[in-house]
C-alpha cells in the first residue's frame, strides 16, 4: 500500500467520547414512539456508526408506520443537553492531532451523524478549529456506512487517492466502509460505550477488514501511518 498521506477520522466514539450519550438519546426517543424495550446494548449491537436516516428506516420497519416527523430532532435535542454537560474529547486525540499535522498529513471527518449534529459536536468537543471545511456527514451522500461514499468524498476533496488515506473507526460498519473504499482501516476500542467489551468488539472490527485495532489513541499515530 502506498505511504499514508491523509487520516479520515469518524467522530463519535473515536475523536470524542459521545457514544454512551448517543445511544442513550435514541433508545428513549424510540421508548417514547412504542419500542419500550429498546436498550442502549441493543442500539450499540445494531447501529453503531449507522445514520440516523438507516435508524429511521430500520424504525419504520419494525413498527410498520412511519416514524414521528420531529423523531431526529427530539433525539438531536436530547443529545446537545447532555452534550453540553458532559462531552470531552478522547483522551489523547488532542496529541494525536497535533502529531499527524506536524507530520503532514490531511485529516478529515467522516461521521454518521447528521451535518448538525456533527457542527454541533465538534463545537463542544473543541474540535471544530481542527476541521474546518473538512468535516462531512453521511447526510451528504448517497449511502452510508457501510457504503465507500462518504469516505471518497472526504479523500476527493483532500486532494488525496483513497490508497493513500487510512481511517479510524470504532463501528464494524465503519470499517467495512473504509476497506470498500480502499483505504488503510485501523480498528479503536476505546471510547467507554465499549468498556469491557473491547476483546469482543476488537474481534468484531478485525473480521469487518481492521488491518489492526487500537486500544488507545496515543497507540493510533504508529497504526495510521505504519507500513
């Protein structure tokens, strides 16, 4: 493979520590429209780097109507007031950032969420300097993850072939998309919606095409960028 010139990061659960927030948001909207039994295991299981339009679909299938027209909205607010209390960066991205920019590489985001809700994200997280005209959301292309798509449009417009850009993800999904794609994929257990569960998902991320997977951020910059 071609020596790394680009890192396409997702967001949630990988650059900021938001997944517990994230599935907690959706399983009470869902209880709230006649799925009492969804549970934050169930959500993490299933969508986990999936976009809220596939949530939707999956919704509308199960219960046979479509869902509430404000759905994603009232998930998104509930969302942004735990945001706002409780979201920090990942421990270590910061210096991660900082080494992959001092050595040159593009970086960009790829995330699932919505374009809202992955300005707002940034926002919060301290992130949104860092990625400023570089951060895209799945509400921008045809397909999702597991779909290539929205990992091309971040490499075509960093200027990059795909064989020179790698991905960090923490979804099978997301992996899956990054090895479509043709670029680098590098697995990451460590955001704490995966608090002792990382053996299991490591195995996960591993069959989805993870060329290696990380524990750890300050473990990622050798991942990204090694041979």
């Amino acid at each position: 493979m071609s020596p790394v010139r680009a890192v396409i990061f997702d967001l949630d659960g990988c650059l900021v520590d938001s997944e517990p927030h994230s599935l907690a948001a959706l399983a009470c909207e869902m209880q709230a429209i006649g799925l009492p039994r969804t549970t934050v295991e169930e959500l993490r299981e299933r969508f986990l780097g999936v976009s809220m339009a596939d949530i939707c679909r999956h919704i509308e299938r199960r219960t046979g109507g479509p869902v509430p027209a404000d759905f994603i909205d009232r998930v998104e607010a509930r969302l942004f007031r735990a945001y706002a209390l409780r979201l920090r960066p990942m421990t270590g991205a910061d210096r991660l950032l900082d080494r992959l920019e001092a050595a040159g590489l593009a970086m960009a985001i790829a995330t699932g969420g919505s374009v809202r809700r992955m300005h707002e994200t940034l926002r919060l997280g301290g992130l949104a300097s860092r990625f400023a005209g570089r951060a895209f959301s799945a509400d921008e292309v045809p397909r999702g993850k597991p779909a290539p798509d929205l990992f091309l449009k971040a490499a075509a417009v960093l200027g990059v072939p795909p064989d020179r850009c790698a991905v960090l993800e923490d979804s099978p999904h997301g992996i899956a998309g990054a090895c479509a794609a043709g670029m680098r994929a590098v697995g990451f257990t460590g955001g704490s919606h995966l608090e002792g569960l990382q053996v299991a998902h490591r195995g996960l991320l591993l069959e989805a095409g993870a060329l290696q997977v990380v524990g750890r951020l300050d473990e990622a910059f050798a991942a990204l960028c090694g041979p």
